[in-house]
C-alpha cells in the first residue's frame, strides 16, 4: 500500500451509537425453562392431592420456590444494543484494518444471566469471526461489548450490521424479545494509484494554478523580450538587451493560470470480478482509482477538477479547487455504480452544452458499449481536448460457456480494435491506464495540437 498522500479522504462523521428501535408488545417473554417448570410443579401438587401424597407436594415446592424468587423482580425495560466503529480521527482506505464493536447496555436493575448478539457485515470488511453469535454477561446498570477487528478490502460504502441481541434473565426463565439495531455505514475510500502528468495542458482560463496560459500577462513564465510600453513596471526592464540596443525593452512573460479537467466516467457497463484491494481489479475498480489518482494531481497543482457520469443518471460534481474540492470528489466517487438501466444517455448532457471549451477532458472507459465510441468522437468533434483511458482490465476473458466461447472472444477484440483505429483516426488519443505517466505521451501531443494555428 502506498504512503498516505498530503491529501486525503475526509474523517468519518463520529456521530453517538444508534440504539435499537423500540420493540412492540411486552419486551419480556416466558421461556421453555419456566413453562417446564409451572408444568412439572402444577403436575406434581395435582397429583399430590389427587394421591394424597405428602411428598409429591413436597418434592412440587422446590420448583415453585424457585420460580417465585427468580421472578420477584421482573425486568422492565429492553436492553439497548449498538454499534460501535473506531475511527479514531483517521481515514479508512482499501487494505486498511476496521476495529468495530458491539456494545449491550442494560439501563434495567437486573441483571443480566446472558446475552447473544450477533452481526452482519458486508463481504467487503473482512472482519473476524463475524458470522458466528457471541455470549457475554451484562451486570446492573452496567454495559458489555464485543470487538471485531479485521480489514476494509474494496472501496465504497459498506454495512457493519444490522445487529441483534437476545437476552436471558431471572435465572434463565425471562428472555427479551430480540433487540435488533440498525446497520451503521462504514466508508472505504479509494487507494489512489501513483500517478504524475509533467506534460503542459492544451489550454488554460483561470487566474490562479501551475499551468502556463498561452496568454500573455503577469507571470513566472518568461515568452520573450519586446520595446517597452507605456503601463510596462520598471522592474521588467531588461537592462542587457536595452544598453545592447540603446531603446528599452522589457521582458514580456505568460499568465499563470489554471485549467480545467473533467473526469468523465463511463458507468455503461461493468467487466471482470474485483478481487478487492490485493486482487484482481475489475473495470469500476480501475475506473474509480485512477479517477482519484488524477484529480489528486491536478487539484495539488491548483487546477479545476469536475466529475461527470456518463450513463442514465448523468451524475456530476462541479469544478472547483482545493483541499475541499478533493474530499468531495472521493465521497462522489463512492456512489459510482454500474448503470443497470436500460434508459439511453443524453448525449446533448456530454456534449457542447455542458462542457466547457478550454476544460481537458479525460474519459475513462473500458470502451465495451458502442455509445461510448460515438459520446468520444462526438466530443472531438466539437473541439473539446479529449483524452480516452482504456480501464477494461488487461487478459480479461469471459467464463467459458460452450466451445464457441473462445472464438467469440477473439472476434469480439477484433471489433474492439477497430473500434479503437476508428477513434485515433478521428483525433481521440487512446491510452491504457500505467498509473505514474500514463497521459505525459498524450498530454504533449494534445497540447501541441492546442498551441497550433487554427483555420478560420
């Protein structure tokens, strides 16, 4: 796992632990024990009586003696069941460790003989010996827990309940109807991979960022040596190529400026089987790691950064810069799901309308649906910068159904070849996501397209 960046997933809310809802009806219930024993008792005196044996009543008084002693002091009250989860000011990322407990209070004065709990959990949090019920005592007034520590695996928002508790008491012959509370979310955010573009963006129309504008203005980078001007501050001057030429020159410098980036994810469909954070990563895995990775970057280099769902939804998160803008994008890229809806995408949502002319556009996708194609070149088309990542995991193959499967395959990456040859043909750069410097290569190219003289 890599270091944890200056930059990253914003802390868990550290709300109270919910309590169980309310149980309808008596909370407390006879159990098998004390109908065995009013049987065995009542049983005994009849036939005591019925015999006229003294010592059937006798050996009947034990039993009632004790039933009456452990009932004369009922529980009144339900006992209170929560769940705890230990985030301790930090962050949760894939392959880190979860520490959550289950705490049983009793706000009754009996106490408790025992207590069974037990929880659910998502697949996603490998927590230890989850699955199996757990005994434990809870005096008066007292509280008792359970502590479950194990590993987030995946990404995304995950369950840790809903747990349930059942309770005896008075010796055994009273138990609590079971106590279930409700599930807690638990959020694992994506491990961001390495990730580093060192090329210029195409183009640039902020007032602030690292990014050299095309522009002329004040600035740190230096466009060349013009005559001097009225307006022109005196610290400008150019003092070697003035006393050269014997006329005043300055020395005329680019705007610092930032740039856009839109991160458009393709949530058409979905290939491959995650295998979590050690394991095999399918095409959302890739697709949302290398969202974070990249909007990490460009927004620790003071860069706008938007997000945009292409799918039935059309989900979207506005640009903006910072630290602020980091964190919201991880806690939208929790929420990305394949889109299982058969509604078409709007492509005038993905088109002209929505996307700004200077912004780069980085599309991730695994390039499985043909309207993906057609979104990327009508993109192009309308003179946005469009890099296309390619997230569909490398060897992937499809489980083997019959023995045409294996020349299905082939014929279909045939299609998806020429797919690809078509969208370079129309000016779309196609690269497959390597983490560090996966987009340098592109990058320059797009960006010596932008500097270029364009037709009128």
């Amino acid at each position: 796992m890599t270091d944890t960046p200056p930059l990253r997933t914003a802390v868990p809310p550290s709300g109270s632990m919910a309590a169980g809802p309310a149980v309808e009806g008596p909370a407390w219930v006879p159990t098998r024990a004390l109908g065995r024993t009013v049987l065995l008792t009542g049983l005994l005196l009849v036939l005591g009586v019925a015999l006229g044996r003294v010592d059937l009543v006798l050996l009947a008084a034990p039993f009632a003696v004790g039933a009456a002693i452990g009932l004369r002091r009922m529980p009144r009250s339900a006992p209170e069941v929560a769940i705890e989860f230990d985030d301790d000011g930090t962050i949760l990322v894939e392959g880190g460790s979860v520490t959550a407990g289950l705490t049983v209070t009793n706000p009754d004065v009996i106490p408790y003989d025992l207590v069974v709990v037990r929880t659910r959990t998502s697949p996603w949090l490998t927590l230890e010996d989850s699955d199996r019920p757990y005994g434990i005592t809870v005096e008066t007034d007292g509280w008792a827990s359970v502590e479950l520590s194990g590993e987030a695996l995946r990404w995304g928002r995950h369950d840790l309940g809903p747990a349930a508790a059942r309770v005896a008491a008075c010796g055994g012959l009273l138990a609590c109807r079971p106590v279930v509370t409700p599930a807690r979310g638990v959020r694992v955010y994506p491990e961001t991979e390495p990730f580093a573009a060192t090329e210029a963006m195409p183009a640039a129309a902020g007032l602030v960022g690292n990014h050299r504008s095309r522009r002329p203005g004040e600035g740190g980078e230096l466009a060349g040596v013009r005559p001097f001007a009225p307006g022109d501050r005196l610290r400008r001057i150019d003092w070697r190529v003035s006393l050269r030429t014997r006329d005043l020159h300055v020395a005329a410098t680019l705007s610092d400026r930032d740039a856009e980036v839109l991160l458009l994810l393709d949530v058409l469909s979905e290939a491959g089987a995650s295998g979590g954070v050690r394991g095999s990563a399918s095409v959302l895995d890739t697709t949302v790691r290398a969202a974070a990775a990249i909007a990490e970057h460009y927004l620790k280099r003071g860069d706008r950064v938007s997000l945009l769902e292409y799918g039935s939804s059309g989900r979207r998160l506005r640009p903006a810069t910072g630290r602020r803008q980091y964190l919201t994008v991880l806690e939208w890229l929790l929420d990305v799901r394949a889109d299982d809806s058969d509604r078409v995408p709007d492509n005038h949502v993905f088109g002209v309308q929505h996307v700004s002319s200077d912004a780069l556009v980085v599309v991730l996708t695994p390039l499985v649906d043909p309207r993906a194609a057609d979104m990327l070149a009508g993109l192009t088309q309308s003179g946005r910068y469009t890099v296309a990542v390619d997230t569909l995991p490398a060897g992937l193959t499809p489980p083997r159904r019959s023995p045409w499967t294996p020349l299905a395959t082939r014929v279909w990456r045939i299609e998806r070849e020429n797919v690809l040859g078509r969208l370079r043909e129309h000016g779309v750069p196609v690269v497959e996501w390597a983490g560090a410097g996966s987009l340098d290569l592109v990058l320059r190219d797009v960006a010596r397209l932008a500097s270029a003289p364009r037709g009128r």
